[in-house]
C-alpha cells in the first residue's frame, strides 16, 4: 500500500491493528460501559441503605454525582488514549518508523485516534443524555449538562495533547490526570454557576476545535523533532 | 552495482557514547555478519542504516544510488527486523498480517502463512490465535523472521536474529539467508548482527567487526581467514611469540592467538603451530586486541 494512498483509518490499523472506525466502536463500548458500571454500582449501595430501588433512585437522581460519574468514566478514557505512546524502545516502535510514509503514517494513525476520541466522548455523552430522557439516572440541568460536560471534556482533549510535551513519563503520567478531570469537572460546576444556560457551553465547544488542531499540531512537530528519529 | 550498502562516515552522539565515522560496505549478494562486543554500536548503526535512528553525520548509499531512507522506495526494499518487542505484544499472527499488507507494497500473506507453516508458528487465518506475549523468546523470533522474509526485499537487515533460536533453528535460518540469497542470485543482501558466530558462521561471506563505536576490521571471511593466523605453542615459546601476534591468551602450558598471516614464517621458527582460524576464533582475536588497544 503507498503511503499516500493510505487513509487515516489505514494508517491507524498499520499502529493498533484496528481500524478507525473499530477503534471508535470499541472507546465508546469501553466508556459506556465503565459510566454504566459506575452509577450501577452506586445505584446497589443507595438499594442497600435506602432500602427500595425508587428510593434510590431519586437519591441518585439530579445530584451532582451522576453529572460527575460522566465526566470522570469519559476523561478516564480519552485521556489512556490520548497518553497511548509509540515511542521506539516500546514493543512495535522500531517497526512503525519503517512502514511506508514513516512520520506521515503516524500523523495520520494520531488523527485518526483523535477521531475516534471525539466519537466516543459524543457516544458517551449521548447514553447520559439517554438515560436522563427515560429518566433512569437524571443530571442536575438535564441535556444542557451533557453538554457542557462535553465541551469541557473536549478541552481536555486538546489539554491532553499539550501534557504529551512532557518529557518526563512520570511527571506527565501523574499530571495529566489532575489537568483532565480538572477541565472536566469545569463542565460539573459551571451549570449550577451559569443557572444551566447553555450559550457558555456551546461557545467552550465552538473554542475547543481550534484548540484541539493546534494542540494536536503542536504535538505532532514535538514529537517529530524531539522523538521520531532520535 | 557491487555494494548493497555503502556506509561513509556515519557519526551518532549520545551522552554516553558515540558512534564514530564508521566507513564499511554491505557487498551485494552476499550475507555480512557484524561483529562486536555488547555496546559496540552494533545496534546503532543497524537502526542508522534503516531509518529508525536519525544519525547526526555521515551518510549512507544504498542500492548504488539511493540516500534517504524517508523514502517508501527504500523502504519496500529493505526488509528490517529487531530482536526485541519488534511488534507489539498484544498482536497475533492475523494482526502482523493485517498489518504488514497495508504497511508494505510488497508483504505476500500467502508467503507469511508458508513460513509460519514452516516455523512451526500455527495458522494466521485461524481464528483463536496465540498472542505474541504468550510465546517464547525464540517463538517470538520466529513470528519476527516469518514476518519479514515475506516481504519481496532485496537486503534483509537483521538485528540479532539468532539470539534466542535454539540451535537447530539457527540452522534453518542459515539456510533461510541461503535460500534468500539465492533466490535472485547476486541481487540480494543480507546484514545480521550476532553474537553467535560459530553457529553463524555457515551463514557468513563477509565480515564487518565493530568496537566502541568505530569498525576496527572487515572483509571476505575468505580473505580474512588468509590474512590473519591461529597460533599455538607451548609456554616456554610464548614471551618470543607473543610480540609477532595480535591477541594473545597463555596459560602454563600453552598459549593460543591471532597473529597477521605475513608473520607465519617467523612463528613457526619459535617452534608454533600455525592453523587457518575459524570466523569464531579470528573474531575473539580481532576483539580482544581492540579491548587491549582501548586500555
């Protein structure tokens, strides 16, 4: 396959064996899963004390919690991606820099992941909003906190990218994690502040594309010079 | 085109070590062992010639006239494999495969299932499949091997491929570089680093020998084997040998070295036995001096 013909989702089979969309599919079953296990997991300890499942429920319900079991389940999971390193004393990195494309290949596999990242957190954000609607698990603002849950998360996306620069894996392995939940409880706090209007949320996620590209770029040049060929 | 490779002062600095100015050829058609101690710069210069490490000076021709190895036209004909974690070690044979196709022009899944066959790896179109983690070193080795020799190249370059293959397999690989080599008889190449080289030396035309960072000798096994001498005496005989050889080990009773072919009449005046080394001896001979040289 010529490296020029190779798509983004190629080029990300070529570094995890998964194709773009595979790997989408697979995040967002991975954080579905985790948020779904959380609030179930919290639903039995409130069954325990409350004694009756409609009880505990309304315990859940409208509270800060859930909004926040969102935001930690989703930024568990783009930040392992996001942090997912190809360095060349890894398993596999020596072979990465000779596939056809070299440093192309990789840039196209990291914004193909990147892709995927987006689609997992809408995917995660959307089965909150779900179970909000049926009104299994309800969020303090209803769909207004997905929101800003979201945009917030998809600042720590850009964030994230920025930790890469850290040279130091335990520094940027034990930093990224405050950063990430950081932004994200942003999203948790600031619709109680802003009454749960949404023009904020939507102006954070109109910012947060542009920051994502930059972010991304700037981390792709770093890694390019400081660790590619080094 | 007589050269695979033609390697001209080739520099790389780290903090700690430094490849220096290395100057030495990959003979086209021929399998080129390279040599050396551990932290040599074996390694280095492997992942230098390959395009893994940039290097900070020097450069490299390959083909007779190629230079970048950014470039996939280089890349499709060099087939490059490391001797540890080449591939991730979550992956499967189907992964590799899956893989490889789209990261190669020239990766044929039929040779890969061929040479699994052959290396008793299992099937890569089964559908449970072990992953690379749960294989032994030398089964790992193995996957590494399959994997690039189904590649249609025209220079393997390989990094300790025979480090952790029992011997029998060292054997099957000997003859792999054999069948390689042959197969498009003077157009192909072969560049391995070993430490086994007694085990390789069936496999071996050419030798390059590294210390600290630099390329202390090279050539034609053949040649190498009429240009240098083994040496061996009785102990009485040894201090009037030892200024004419170029490593020397006594003990009590005898000694034992390497000495320059041009010095044989003169060592056999001090009652010596002189023999034609194997690569194995001639390469802790050369190895030694430089160690000694070092000090």
């Amino acid at each position: 396959m010529k490296s020029n013909s190779l798509t983004l989702s190629q080029a990300h089979k070529i570094y995890t064996g998964d194709s773009m969309g595979m790997f989408a599919i697979k995040l967002s079953f991975g954080g579905i899963l985790m948020y779904s296990a959380t609030i179930f997991t919290f639903f039995i300890i409130m069954l325990l004390s409350e004694g009756n499942a409609s009880d505990a429920l309304k315990e859940l319900s409208g509270t800060a919690l859930i909004n926040t079991f969102l935001t930690m389940d989703a930024g568990i999971v783009l930040m392992i991606t996001g942090l997912m390193q190809y360095d060349k004393q890894f398993p596999g990195g020596k072979y990465f820099r000779t596939v056809n494309g070299g440093f192309d290949t990789y840039r196209k596999m990291k914004n193909a992941s990147l892709i995927a990242r987006v689609i997992a957190l809408i995917s995660i954000m959307l089965v909150g909003a779900i179970f909000d609607r049926l009104g299994l698990f309800k969020l303090s603002f209803g769909t207004n906190d997905v929101i800003y849950i979201g945009a917030f998360l998809l600042i720590s996306i850009g964030l994230v990218n920025f930790m890469n620069l850290i040279k130091n894996p335990a520094v940027r392995g034990l930093s990224t994690p405050f950063i990430t939940f950081a932004a994200g409880l942003l999203g948790v706090i600031l619709p109680n502040i802003l009454d749960g209007k949404i023009y904020f949320a939507l102006a954070v996620a109109v910012i947060a594309v542009p920051f994502i590209v930059i972010s991304q770029k700037v981390m792709l040049s770093d890694y390019k010079k400081n660790k590619w060929n080094k | 085109m007589n050269n695979a490779i033609e390697i001209n002062g080739i520099t790389k600095k780290y903090k700690d070590f430094t490849l220096g100015g290395v100057q030495a050829v990959v003979p086209c058609g021929f399998a080129t062992a390279l040599i050396g101690a551990n932290g040599a710069g074996k390694t280095t210069l492997i992942d230098i010639l390959c395009g893994v490490t940039g290097k900070t000076g020097g450069k490299a021709v390959y083909f007779g006239d190629m230079t970048d190895t950014d470039d996939d036209k280089l890349r499709n004909r060099i087939g490059y494999c490391s001797s540890a974690n080449f591939f991730p070690m979550d992956w499967t044979l189907k992964k590799i495969a899956d893989s490889m196709e789209l990261g190669f022009d020239n990766f044929d899944r039929q040779r890969f299932a061929e040479l699994c066959r052959r290396f008793k790896l299992g099937d890569p179109t089964e559908k449970k499949q072990k992953k690379l983690m749960k294989l032994s070193d030398g089964n790992k080795m193995r996957t590494y091997l399959a994997a690039v020799l189904a590649r249609d190249t025209e220079l393997l370059v390989l990094d300790e491929p025979a480090s952790s293959l029992d011997p029998l397999v060292r054997d099957v690989l000997c003859d792999l570089f054999r069948e390689y080599l042959s197969e498009r008889d003077g157009e192909r190449s072969v560049l391995f680093s070993t430490h086994n080289i007694a085990d390789m030396e069936y496999a071996t035309d050419y030798a390059i020998f590294m210390a600290n960072g630099k390329v202390i000798e090279q050539g034609f096994v053949e040649d190498l084997k009429e240009k240098y001498i083994l040496v061996h005496g009785d102990a009485e005989n040894a201090d009037k040998a030892r200024p004419f050889m170029i490593s020397f080990s006594g003990g009590r009773t005898g000694f034992e070295g390497i000495a320059l072919a041009e010095n044989a009449e003169m060592l056999r005046a001090y009652d010596t036995a002189v023999e034609t080394p194997t690569l194995q001896q001639l390469s802790v001979g050369i190895l030694r001096k430089a160690e000694e040289d070092e000090k």
